[in-house]
C-alpha cells in the first residue's frame, strides 16, 4: 500500500556507495595526521642533529649564505665579508635572503632594551633554526615520495625515512646552510608533486590508439600540483644552475619515452598543458629572481649566466682545486651513501629493469627516471674539474628510493617490500651487520658533526667573548651608517689577523660585533685572465703568498720603512707557523721593532686529519701584547 510519501530508506549500493566514501574520507585523514606527527618528529630530530653539529666543514657555509645575508640586514659598515662572486653578480640573492629573513626577525622583534650578548645568541641560532626546518622538509618529502611510488605505508617507504635519518652524510651536512642543502629540499619537494604518469600509463585497452586515454590535468588540482613543483624546479635551477641536468634528464624521457612501459599519455593536449605550465611558472620564477636581484645588487642582472660565464667559459672553478674524472664514482658517491652504497649500486643497476619486479607501470617509469637524472649528472660533473661531494646531494632522495626495497629485502623477512598491510611476524635478518652498519653511522656522523674541525668554530666564539670582555661599550649593532669612532686608541685597535688558509673560518655570522675589527688571507682568483695564459699561471693570490714565503709575506704586511696595516691585539694561525712568528717578531728579527711579546692565550684540537698540511695541528690564538704597552712604539 502507497501512502503517498517518499521513502527515507536507501537502497544497497546507495548504502554502499556512501561507506566506501566514509573509509576513503577516513583513510585521507588518517593519512594526513600521520604526516603530520612524521613532520614533528623528524624536526624535533633535525633540530638535535643541529645543535650536536659544532663543526666547520667548508667556506660556502657562512661565505655564499650568512654572510650576504648579514649584509642585507645590517647593512655596508655591519663587517659582512662578501666574496668576490657576490662582487661579480654570480650568486642569486634568494637563498640569502632565506637567513635575512631570521636576521630580521631578531633585529626588529626584540626590545631596545635587550643585551647585546643575548641578541648575539639569537642571531647565532636563526640560521640552524631555519634550515633544521628546511632538513626536515627534505627528510620527509623523501618520504612522502617514496610512499607514492612504492605505496603508503610500505616498508620500503619506511626504509627511506630510516635512511634519510640515519645517513651519517645527512647528519654532518644536512643542518648546515649550504645552498645545496636548499638546492636538495626544492628538488626533492619538485619530484614529489611532478605527475610521474607522465611517464606512461597503465594499458587501458585501447588498441586504438597508442596514447593513454586516462586523464591527466583534468582537474585544476592536478594543475597546480603540475605548476608547484615547476617552480620549486625553476628555484632550484636558478640557486644552483646545474640542477637543471636533473629536469632535463626526466624532460628527456617524457619526450622519447626511451625504456619506459605502459602507454604514453603526451597527447597533443597534454603537451601544450606542460609546455605552457613550464613557461607560465619558469617565468614567474625568473621574474621572482630578476626583482630580487636588482634589489640586492642594485641594478638588472642574471647570476646563473653569470655563474656559468666564470665558472664554465672562463674556467675560474680549476682556481680552487681539480679532481680525477672518476671523483664522484670513487669517492663522491660511497661518502654521500657510506653505509647503504652496496644498495644504491644494485638498485641504480635493477630499476633498468624494474619491470621484472612486478611495480605498477608508473612506479617501474619513476625508478628508471630517477637512475636515468643521476646518470646524467654524474656524467655531465665529471666533466667539470672542480668537483665536490656536496654538488651531488640533490641525487641523495633518489639513492635512498633507488636502494629502499634491496635493504628491505636484505634485513627484515617482508615478502613484499611495497605491501601496505604490516606484516604479522615481521622479523629481522643479519642483524650482526645492522648493528655494525649503525654503530659505523653513529661513529662517522658523531665524529664529524662534534670533533673533526671543531676548532674554527671555537676560535670564533673566543675571539666574541673576548670582544665582549675587553670592549663592553662597543657591542652595539647595527652601527648607524654615518657612525664615527670618537676612541682614538680603540679606532686604530685590529683585534684580530688570521694567518689561516683563505676561508678557513666563518666571519662575521659569528663574530657578530661590527667593531670587532678583523683580517683575513684572502684569495681571489685571477677574474681577469684568460684560461691557459701566462699570467693566470703565475698568479698568486694573499694565501699562497704567506705559505710560499711567510717572513717576506710579515715584512709585506708591516713595512720598515711605511705605515703599513695596524697590529693586531691577537694573531690567529694553526701550529705550524708558530716558529715563523717568534721568529719575526724576535728583538733581533724583522719585527722586533713592534716590542710585541707573543703568548699562547687559546688552541684548539682540530681533527685527526685534515684535507690540507696547512691546516694540520692545533688552531691557535697568541697575544701580541701590543694594545697593553705603554711606552710609544718605534718607527
């Protein structure tokens, strides 16, 4: 019997419908919070990991980030060193103003009132804060990548969290603000928003026609996930230039679809939705840039042009050493892996043919993608002569994905390394060779991070505490830009010369006080000679004048018969020019005119070896006395 109302009650498959929707909506969610908590996590980690890093490991650390970020805060007269890159426009200002951003924040958001010593810690804090958040980003983008190709919740996903946090690499470099830590984030945050399908499809039987017909940007969220990792491409590439090797390695495959399966979704359509997303966001970013950079250098330019014009055309890279052209298989790659680099080899070497594995189409692409970027840039660096680990660390997500289900197979008894599901008896294997694998992770990475080279940092904050000690009144910072030095004596005081290697210890991100006043070696390079000619053969820059012939170097340096450079209150120099030192300024020596009476105040252990003779030994800090006489000086 109809009684003439509609029927509240759903049918089987409505009810169906709606519980499948329920688990979807349920699962997305578990999904998210799950991410969330990994984020925390891994930044509670990173940010350990940045306070146990106490080391100096290279110049471009401080040089090509902290220091023009210094700048930009505080201004000409703040003792930022800018090297003559920065001089010469070779450098993008954006990752510099990443740090600037902190400074800033310090600089505006404390009180008048603050100590100029608690001040200092903060601004020795900002840039390990920062990048902490920038490691933690590239450890679980690494993460969330592999869960999209291998499945969420995979064990070899779970693998490569394990190895991103493990590699004692990560752990010595990944807290430091190089540019290719940054460069390292962007790329792996670009690869994990890049539409792998574009790679190939799943068959969808239609015999037709060789083009896929799944859809692909058909949804404006499947655009802009296109256009995020273009522009976080296009910031990589403009940061360091050769980045751009990785997209054009994955560009060619999209485009030739050489050993790649499935079926190729690069319709016509397709095609021009990627061409114009690529010059719609490569725009935006070259734009970004252009404004940045005409802000901060003050007139129009374009540093990676640059950058390749020095470093490529004019060659000026051979300046700061050569390495044999098989520097990154022998040594670039097992110091980049150390532990895992057995697995790295056999996953590089089984993704050619990762169908056989059984993996989806389009995770099987992704890995033959990711062998096919590091190919290419191995290749293509080795043909550069300056070559350095760290210009390989964008490649490390992919070693760690490449490697993921090899050391998953290796040491637990999971069957299916992609599987969702955890396995129920979930068991370990060669256990003897994990624990030593760890215990050498822990070793290397604790040693690097804590010891090896720890004294170029120390001599910093000994030099600012006795800064802060010997000068109380003259902590202020910024200094006003008109500002004028009424102490006499003060004006004319240099506290400290480092008679190191160029470079050889951060500047003023740790120094810190503007008035600390401080010297350097120095060594530019030959900028304006010609690759191969005489003049850039026998050009010597300040550093290898000293090494060359230390006493004429001192005479150079304060001349008998001229003013010369002020005396400094400390010299700063490792152990082995300690005889050079007594020897000039004994009573009877070349500068016995300056009555200084040298004194050992401070020395550092510096490593168990070093990459350099010249920095071999103790790092050392002597008094010259000089500021405490009170008899005039001789002329």
């Amino acid at each position: 019997m109809n009684s003439g109302k509609k029927s509240n009650a759903k049918g089987p498959s409505a009810i169906a419908r709606g519980s499948a929707k329920s688990a979807k909506s349920s699962v997305t969610t578990l999904v998210t919070v799950q991410a969330r908590e990994a984020l925390a996590v891994i930044f509670a980690l990173r940010l350990v990991n940045a306070l146990c890093v106490r080391t100096f490991f290279q110049p471009d650390e401080y040089f090509q980030a902290l220091e023009p970020a210094w700048r930009m805060v505080f201004g000409d007269n703040s003792g930022a060193w800018l090297t003559w890159e920065w001089q010469h426009q070779l450098r993008s200002s954006v990752h510099p103003a990443v740090f600037a951003f902190g400074y800033w924040i310090v600089q505006n958001f404390w009180g008048p009132g603050i100590s100029p010593k608690l001040k200092a810690k903060w601004l020795l804090a900002v840039p390990k804060i920062l990048q902490t958040g920038f490691a933690a980003l590239s450890d679980w983008y690494s993460w969330r990548l592999a869960e999209k190709l291998y499945g969420h919740g995979s064990a070899a996903a779970w693998s490569v969290l394990l190895m991103t946090l493990l590699n004692p690499w990560q752990w010595y470099t990944a807290t430091r603000s190089f540019s290719n830590c940054f460069e390292t984030t962007l790329t792996v945050m670009a690869l994990y928003y890049w539409p792998w399908e574009l790679l190939g499809t799943e068959d969808d039987g239609n015999a037709e026609s060789k083009y896929s017909s799944i859809p692909l940007f058909e949804t404006w969220s499947q655009i802009n996930t296109l256009r995020l990792s273009l522009i976080l491409a296009a910031f990589a590439v403009l940061l360091r230039p050769t980045n751009v090797l990785i997209w054009l390695a994955i560009g060619t495959l999209v485009l030739t679809r050489a050993t790649l399966s499935g079926q190729s979704p690069l319709t016509q359509r397709n095609l021009l939705v990627v061409y114009r997303e690529v010059l719609l966001c490569g725009s935006f970013a070259v734009g970004l840039s252009l404004l940045a950079d005409r802000q901060y250098f003050g007139e129009w330019t374009f540093p990676p042009l640059t950058f390749l014009h020095f470093n490529v055309a004019k060659d000026l890279a051979v300046f700061y050493g050569q390495n044999d052209w098989h520097y990154y298989l022998s040594q670039g790659i097992p110091l980049l892996c150390t532990t895992i680099t057995p697995f790295v080899l056999k996953g590089l070497y089984k993704s050619l043919d990762a169908e056989t594995s059984n993996w989806p189409i389009t995770t099987a692409n992704a890995l033959k993608a990711l062998t096919f970027t590091v190919f290419t840039n191995i290749s293509a660096l080795s043909f550069v002569s300056h070559k350095e680990v760290r210009f390989i660390t964008p490649l490390l997500p992919a070693f760690h994905i490449l490697a993921a289900p090899h050391i998953t197979s290796f040491f637990t008894t999971v069957t299916n390394v992609a599987s969702a599901r955890p396995a129920p008896n979930l068991g370990w294997k060669r256990t003897p060779l994990i624990v030593a694998g760890l215990l050498a992770n822990v070793i290397i990475g604790g040693y690097l991070s804590y010891f090896h080279a720890a004294a170029p940092i120390k001599v910093m904050d000994f030099l600012r505490t006795e800064f802060e000690n010997i000068h109380p009144k003259h902590l202020a910072f910024p200094l006003p830009a008109n500002a004028t030095v009424t102490d006499f004596d003060f004006s004319q005081e240099l506290f400290a010369l480092f008679l190191t290697p160029c470079h050889a210890t951060p500047w003023r991100s740790r120094l810190v006080y503007p008035e600390l006043r401080a010297r350097a070696l120095t060594c530019e390079p030959p900028i304006h000679t010609e690759p191969g000619s005489i003049q850039r053969q026998v050009y010597q820059d300040e550093t290898r004048r000293f090494y060359r012939n230390k006493i004429d170097f001192l005479k150079e340096l304060w001349p008998a018969d001229g003013p010369g450079e002020d005396m400094a209150r400390y010299i700063v120099g490792y152990e082995g020019i300690n005889s050079t030192l007594h020897e000039y300024f004994d009573w009877s020596g070349p500068g016995g005119r300056h009555k200084v009476e040298l004194k050992e105040v401070w020395s550092s252990w510096n490593g168990l070896f070093t990459d350099d003779d010249r920095k071999s030994g103790r790092l050392v800090v002597w008094a010259t006395g000089f500021y405490d006489k009170v008899f005039p000086i001789e002329p």
